[in-house]
C-alpha cells in the first residue's frame, strides 16, 4: 500500500474543514416535527392552489392579449403576477412569514423558556 503523505492528509481535511457547511442551530424534536407536519399540511392545499392560479393566468393572460387587440403589457403583467414564486412553503418561507417572535427565544434564570400566557389577562 502507498502512504499519503501527511501534508496532503492535512492539507485534504482542512480544505473539506473549510468548505463544509455552517452547523445547523439545535432545535428542539417537537418544534423540528411541528415544523414538518405544518409545511407538509400548507403544501397540500397551496401546491394545487398555486397550479390553478398560474393555469388561469396563462389562459387569462392570453385571452386578455386577444380581446384587448394585442396588448402585449397588460398580458405580460397578468403572466407575471400569477406566475411569481413562491411555489413551495419551505421551513424558511414559513418562519419568514411568522415574523421573529422573542418569546420563542427568552430564557429565564433557569435556562427554561418562560411560560409567555401566565399571568396575563385576555384582550377583548
């Protein structure tokens, strides 16, 4: 057997060391499932959604350049609209859209996560 030499041994790690990918925050089991069943559940309803409202653009958008005597704008704006992404609720889109919300990131003394409903009083 050939032995590599130890310089192209470190020379190997450190480059996969150096272009591998930034580690992934900790999450919670629960919050990681939760996350998964809401995505998966979003995306059964908007996947069909979004085929249907990008087919009747494309069939809108056509008929508008037919019936308008070729108004290639107005066609290209209901193409555009209706056809924009996103097509997939991904776990970024769907945090993104939630907003930041700090009580999923306060701690107490404890290290524990504060129960954000006690003590307060409903709003009417």
């Amino acid at each position: 057997m050939r032995k590599i030499p130890v310089f192209l041994f470190a020379a190997l790690v450190s480059t996969l060391t150096a272009f591998s990918p930034a580690p992934v925050k900790a999450q919670e089991p629960v919050e990681t499932a939760g996350v998964a069943v809401g995505v998966t559940a979003g995306n059964m309803w908007f996947l069909p959604i979004k085929a249907i409202s990008v087919t009747a653009g494309a069939l809108s958008g056509a008929l508008s350049y037919v019936v308008t005597g070729g108004n290639l704008e107005l066609t290209r704006q209901i193409w555009q609209d209706t056809s924009e992404p996103p097509y997939l609720i991904t776990p970024e889109l769907a945090r993104k859209s939630v907003g930041y919300r700090p009580e999923l990131y306060e701690t107490n003394d404890n290290g524990m996560r504060p129960d954000s409903t006690a003590g307060r009083m409903p709003r009417d």
